[in-house]
C-alpha cells in the first residue's frame, strides 16, 4: 500500500527529530523538539491507523 506525501513527511519529520535529540543539550531547544515531536506523533495516530484498516 502506498503511502501519501503527508504521512512521509511526518516520518521524516519524526525521525529528524529525534536524531537532534540525540544530540541537542540546550533545555530550549529540546523543549521545542519535543513539543514538535509529540505533534508529528500525534499526527500519525489517527493516520496510521486509518492505513491499517483500509
């Protein structure tokens, strides 16, 4: 099954962030790549499951 631009993106997004984490140490910046994170992981929730099922 293909996957849509959308859902790549957030992929990549997610995977992006979570590579900086790796290695940002700044409290600012990791509050912010966690906040981004969690959205992008939001995002796919309700999306992924909508490709299982379909």
């Amino acid at each position: 099954m293909p996957v849509s631009d959308a859902e790549f993106i957030h992929r990549e997004n997610i995977k992006h962030f979570e590579k900086r984490l790796e290695t940002e140490t700044d409290p600012v910046n990791r509050g912010l790549l966690l906040k981004l994170l969690a959205e992008e992981k939001a995002w796919m929730l309700p999306h992924a499951a909508a490709v299982k099922t379909a």
